[in-house]
C-alpha cells in the first residue's frame, strides 16, 4: 500500500485518491479553527505561494478531535481559512485523526512516518510522544516526490521553520 492509493474526500465531496500528488513534495497537516495554532494558516499559506510552482502542494485535513476546536461544517471551516488567510491550498472534509475511527490516511502515517519532532537550535529533536496518536492540531508531516514520510513535526514548529527541509525535498 501507498499514500497514493489512499481515498481521501475533498471539501466539495469529491471522493478521490492521493494518486494526483504523485511526484509533488505534500505538507499534510491536520488543522483547526479555533486554536491556539490556527494562525499558522498564514505562514501555510505563504510557504504555498512560494513553492506551489516547484511541485509543492498542502493538504489540509481539518480535525474536531481536540476539543472541538475544528466547529462547523467544511463550508464554514472553508469560508474562515479563505476570508481570514487567504488559503488556496486543497482542504479536504473534517476527519478523525486518532482512536480506532481514526482516517485510513492518518493510520497510514502514523504507522509509516518517524516520529515526531521539534526543532531547537535549528536541530530536529524527538519529542517523545507516542507514535501512535496525533499530539494536536497543526502536526505536519513532510513526504518527498516518491510518497516517502520523512519528516512529523509538532504543531508548536511553525511551518516557516521546515523550509531548509521543504527545499531540500524541491
């Protein structure tokens, strides 16, 4: 199995595979509204703008899980991240990240990527949490042109700390 082959559901209900990202650096981040972490939007937002062209592309999976901090449906979860960042990046429908019922993407990535890490003096540092569940929102994992999960970085690491690594994978 590959990430590829893996169906995911599109904010506009479309149902489809990753197949179309095949060859692309993906940052797939689990995100939230109402979060501490939520402006970090901006930061996505402007790595998107600057790489999208070299065969970068964002996925944008909203999830509820954390104490209900991804409200609404995928309309107003979509309509906020567009009025408020600006966000053209793909999103795809609210999804469980963690238990049981968590979203055949995310089982695969917690089951395939290394483990996750911040970033302290410009050193990627473990951060000891399980492997198996999702810290909190705003985790990005980075995967290279060939589906690769290379790198799980905490929601505290801001996406413009991961460009050595994003250009790296360009």
């Amino acid at each position: 199995m590959s990430i590829y082959n893996i169906e995911v559901t599109k904010a506009n209900g479309e149902v489809t595979n990753l197949e179309e990202f095949k060859g692309k650096v993906l940052l797939i981040v689990n995100t939230a509204t109402k979060c501490g972490y939520t402006p970090q939007y901006e930061s996505l937002q402007e790595i998107y703008e600057k790489y999208q062209s070299n065969g970068f592309e964002i996925l944008d999976f909203p999830s509820n899980q954390f104490l209900g901090q991804a409200p609404g449906s995928i309309e107003n979860i979509n309509e906020f991240c567009q009025l408020n960042f600006g966000t053209q990046f793909t999103l795809y429908d609210k999804i469980k990240v963690n238990t049981k019922n968590a979203h055949p993407l995310y089982q695969f990535l917690k089951e395939n990527g290394p483990d996750e890490v911040i970033l302290k003096n410009n050193q990627l540092v473990p951060t000891g949490k399980p492997k198996n569940k999702i810290s909190w929102n705003f985790t990005k994992f980075l995967i290279d042109r060939n589906g690769n999960i290379l790198y799980r970085f905490a929601p505290k690491v801001e996406p413009n700390q991961i460009i050595t690594y994003l250009e790296e994978l360009l």
